[in-house]
C-alpha cells in the first residue's frame, strides 16, 4: 500500500461520510474532519478515528460495507486472507489487526489514489 498512515485515516474516514474540513494539517496534529451527519453551522469539528489502531473504529468502519452488500463484505475478507493466509480462511479475518482490517477496506472500496 502506497498511502501514508494519514491518508489512509482520511480516506476511510470521507467513505463513512467524515467531510473534509480546508485546510487539513499534515503536521502531525489531529486530524480534524466534520463528522457524519453534523450540519457544522457551528464550525463543529472532531478528530478522526484511529482506524489503523482501533478495532472498535474499524466496526464502525466495516457497517459501511455492510450498506454496499454482501459482495463488498466477502471482497472485503478475500484481501484480509491475502495478508493472512491459513488453513483456516474465516480464522484469519476474525483475528485481523485494525491495520490489516483498514488495508482491506480501502482496497475494498477502491480508495488507493490512482
């Protein structure tokens, strides 16, 4: 994967309707997005989640496959298993790490810049 720990946490964040909130920092501060469904008229803005280190982000993260169908989920477990591989195909998904779980989710969903 050719994508910085940075543009990987802004990618997955804009597909779970995070918006970009100009100018994002790249200096290693937090980085600020409006979160979904928040109006920001009141120039709200959060932190996004810590995808690559955050199991409980990485759920919340993998109920947008689960809006795109099931082909999204099992495309979404073949690109774990191409990390992981075992005997056991379903084992190594279950036990993915938040890094492995974000990679397969941003090659699920074509998020890698072209």
């Amino acid at each position: 994967m050719n994508m910085t720990d940075e543009q990987m946490r802004i990618a997955i964040a804009e597909a779970c309707g995070w918006r970009p909130y100009k100018p994002i920092t790249h200096d290693g501060r937090p980085l600020l997005m409006i979160p979904p469904k928040m109006s920001n008229k009141e120039g709200w803005l959060e932190a996004i989640p810590d995808y690559l280190n955050d199991l409980n982000a990485m759920h919340e993260a993998e109920k947008v496959l689960t809006e795109k169908g099931v082909n999204a989920w099992w495309a979404y477990v073949a690109h774990i298993n191409r990390n992981n591989p075992t005997p056991f195909r379903a084992e190594s998904a279950v036990h993915a790490t938040a890094r492995q779980r974000a990679e397969a989710f941003i090659k699920t969903l074509n998020l890698e810049p072209k």
